[in-house]
C-alpha cells in the first residue's frame, strides 16, 4: 500500500511538472529550469535505479537526441576555448537530460500524455493573445485608438506625425514577438507544433461539422499569426504542412471542392496581410536578392542574401578542420576571424552563428559529427513514417526543416522544444514505440 501511495505521488508530481516546462516553454528560462529541476529531484526520489537503468538499456530511441550531447563532451578533446566550451555543456544538457529522464521513468499513461500536449496548447496560444494584446497595447499609447483607425479608414482622416492608420511594427516579426522575450521563428515553430497537436489530439474521422470547422478555424488562426511573425521558413513550413493535411482529408473524406476553397482562404489570408504590411512585405520580398549586399537592405534585418554570407563563410571555415572540427567551444571564434577577413562586419559585430544546423555541426565535429546528427535525425523521421505515427513524422520534419535555415541546437527555446517533444513522442513504452 505504501508503495502504491508513494508511486502515485511521484507520478503525479512529474505529471504537472511537464505540464509545467510545456506552459513556460515559451515565456520564462527560468520557470522552464524550475520544472526540469523538479523532475529531477522526483526522478531521484522514486530511486528503483535498477529498473531505471533496464529501461534505458532498453530504450533505443533516447540514444538519438543524447548522442548529441555526447558529440559536445567529445568536442572537448579539442577546443582551446574552455570558458565557451562550458557553456556550451550547461546549455545543451537537456538534450542528455530529457530523453535520459523520459526513457528510464515509468511509461507516461496516454491520459497524462495528452494533459502535457494540451499544457503546450494552451501555451501556445496565450503566447498569441500576449503579443496582439501588447501590440493593441503599444499602437494605443502611440495614439492610435479605435477611433483614430475608423476615422482613417472611413473618413480618410490622417493625422501628422502617426503612421496611416496603425504602427505595422507591433504586429510584425521581432516586435510582435518582443513580450515573450524570444525570437520570431522559435515562436513560429512552436505554434506550427501547436497545429500538429491540435490536429493530433482533436481532430476525427467522423465529427460534427462543426467540430471540423472550429479546428479549421484554429489552424487558419495559427496560419495568420505565423504570416506576422514573418519567418520565410516557417510560413513555408506551415503553408507546406497544411496544404498536405487539408488535401489529405478533403480527397479521404470526398469533399476536395471545400478542402480547395479552405486552402484558398489561407492563400488569400496570408496574401492580404503579407501585401498590406509594408514591414512583412520588405522582409518577405523586397529583402531577398541573393546579389544585394546587407548593407543595401535599408530594414538591416533578415534576407536571403545575408544567409548566403554566413553559409558561405562557414563554408570556408569547415575547410580548415573538416574531419574533427573546431571542438565544442572554438566554433564562433573561427568564424569572427573568418567575418574579419572578409569584412563581413554585421556578422563579426553579431557574432552570427551559422544559421544552418547542419554547418553548424559540421564546423564544430566534422564530417563524423555531421553524419550523427543526420542518422539521429532521419531515422525517427523515417521509422515514424513506415509505422504511420503522423504526429513524430511531422515533428521531425518540422526539425530537420527549421534546422536548415537556423541553428536551432545552438538556442534554449530550441535545445527544450525539440528535446522534450522528441523524448514525449518517441519514448514510449516498449509495447507502443515507433
């Protein structure tokens, strides 16, 4: 009996404890290292050490994520930059923590597993109220008010000194996203996980139509807010994602005339708000001309051009150790002397990374490193594909997607979304793994 009371007690405190990383997850660091320090002060507490291990020895698919981190602990072999190299250990220890946690625990019921999703729904989705609200919030204290947009709108009255009818900015990229505190496109992938989980949790063969339109209008919901956030790769990602599922249904359920309009009505959603703000318009197509120097993009942020400077300059800084790299603490130091010498001074003052995962590895591991992270990588993606568990398919896609444009290990919001989301998806009792 006492067994029991303290095995539930345990559960129940790493059932909120997730819940709560996943209701932090996109505001505050610190909450998020609270939860992860709870469950690893209840992880000890349950002791039964040696079943733990069992489980791990067992548990095949945590191996992926971890060997990430292995690669760090390795890399130590040849850096010179220790103080980095530390940092880098301490930032990157959920990847070791998290599957390590989640393979050798007991089995997560589906009931608990589904309240962590739906803690990261609810997440994901007050995120969005808290940047319209503060972007009301602003255009308000600016002075434009409701009024003042009627009266622009219908009445063609401007007045000096303001923007036309309202201040794009607030609604657009970093200053959207500004209360969170974290940057556009780690927003925008999570509200693109957050659609995967509606769908996943919510979404049935056979439901009421009205049921099918509420969830429609959620996904179009997340669609808008994510064309505002602006990340190329992200609405890409989305608009990608959500034409393959609305086309899968509407042919599955025979009503591809509505699915077709549906996907009209993202189109032309996205569209409208792409062309009206001039601030989304700069970033998504007067910006990206692979020619144009940075210098001459007049927003100063973003654009296709910029990216080919940092790839191309990692490039070149890959040649110089291609088979062991840098080493865990050396890469940004390569790359400054790099930026130095080609006078790429935005990406010196910066200290730009290389916004490419893949490069990124490959700078600071080699080509063995590179490969790991690849075989880490597909093979979830390719084994949740044969089993049909569409939701870790999604997952891994949306990673290996994001990962091209940014280097998403190289950041917390990044390192916790795809360590927990890996480790809650993929490791799953022996009787249901995929």
């Amino acid at each position: 009996m006492e067994l029991k009371t303290n095995g539930s007690i345990h559960d129940l405190v790493r059932k909120y404890a997730l819940a709560l990383f996943c209701l932090t997850l996109p505001f505050s660091l610190l909450l998020n290292n609270i939860a992860v320090f709870i469950l690893a002060l209840n992880w000890l507490a349950e002791r039964e050490f040696k079943s733990k291990l069992q489980r791990l020895m067992s548990g095949r698919s945590a191996w992926y994520p971890m060997q990430l981190y292995l690669l760090v602990v390795v890399g130590l072999l040849f850096t010179q930059n220790y103080k980095e190299a530390g940092f880098e250990l301490e930032k990157k220890l959920m990847l070791f923590f998290l599957p390590l946690f989640f393979v050798s625990s007991k089995p997560l019921s589906e009931n608990d597993r589904r309240f962590v999703f739906k803690s990261f729904l609810i997440s994901a989705f007050v995120s969005t109220l808290v940047c319209i609200v503060y972007a009301t919030y602003r255009n308000y204290i600016e002075g434009h008010t409701v009024s003042y947009v009627y009266n622009a709108l219908v009445n063609d009255i401007h007045l000096p000194g303001r923007y036309y009818y309202f201040n794009y900015w607030y609604f657009t990229y970093e200053l959207f996203a500004q209360p969170l505190g974290m940057h556009p496109i780690y927003l925008s992938m999570y509200l693109i996980a957050a659609g995967f989980l509606t769908v996943h949790l919510y979404w049935k063969q056979e439901q009421p139509f009205w049921k099918r339109a509420a969830l429609s209008s959620i996904i179009l919901y997340l669609f808008l807010i994510i064309v505002l956030l602006a990340s190329r790769t992200q609405i890409a990602i989305a608009a990608l994602s959500g034409t393959i599922f609305i086309l899968h249904i509407a042919v599955k359920n025979g009503y591809l005339m509505r699915g077709l309009l549906f996907l009209a009505v993202m189109a032309v959603g996205g569209l409208f708000i792409i062309l009206k703000n001039p601030v989304i318009r700069e970033r998504l197509i007067d910006s990206n001309k692979l020619n144009a120097h940075y210098s001459e993009n007049k927003y100063g942020e973003g654009g296709l051009s910029l990216r080919t400077y940092k790839w191309r300059y990692t490039l070149e800084a890959i040649k110089d150790s291609p088979w062991v790299g840098t080493g865990t603490g050396d890469a940004q130091d390569v790359l400054q002397t790099y930026y130095k010498k080609n006078d790429f001074t935005i990406g010196f003052e910066n200290r730009f990374n290389a916004h490419n995962q893949y490069l990124q590895v490959f700078l600071e591991f080699g080509i063995l490193g590179l490969i790991s992270l690849c075989v880490g990588w597909l093979m979830p993606a390719v084994t949740a594909f044969r089993q049909k568990e569409w939701l870790g398919f999604a997952f891994m896609v949306l990673i290996l997607l994001s990962c091209m444009t940014e280097s998403m290990m190289e950041v917390n919001k990044g390192i916790a979304f795809y360590a927990f989301f890996y480790s809650l998806i993929f490791i799953r009792p022996i009787s249901e793994k995929i």
